[in-house]
C-alpha cells in the first residue's frame, strides 16, 4: 500500500512555475528523502504535503484520502 500519492501536482508563484507535473509514490512505513539543489522545490513539495500549500493542479492522497481537492484543504 502506497502512503503517500501524487499526481500531476504543479505549482506557480505570479507566472514563475515551481513545481511541474509531480508523480510521486512515498511506500508505507520506509524513510524516503528528498534531494536537490537550491531553488529545485523541495521544501515547496513538503509544505504542499503538510497541507500548508495549496497545489494549484493535481492531487495528493495520503492512505488513499485526498489532502484537498480542487485547490481547497
């Protein structure tokens, strides 16, 4: 079972797009990191998981539950 789902997540700030087209699958109970360069959206995708960012395309579920729908919490 896949914890953590995300498809096609995009994210925009004014006209700069941050996040492109995420598909992600975090599995069940396994540490998973995230690495990048600077400015590459790693802490944007991690606020969009906590529910602190809203994505403005695409879904996130956890347990097979949407963390928002249609760009709401």
């Amino acid at each position: 079972m896949q914890a953590i789902n995300i498809r096609g997540l995009n994210k925009f700030y004014a006209r700069k797009q941050v996040l492109f087209d995420i598909a992600l699958d975090f599995p069940h109970a396994q540490m998973v990191a995230l690495i990048g360069p600077s400015g590459s959206g790693k802490s944007t995708l991690l606020r969009h998981i906590n529910g602190l960012n809203v994505a403005d395309s695409g879904e996130i579920q956890i347990n097979g539950e949407p963390l928002f729908q249609q760009g709401r919490l």
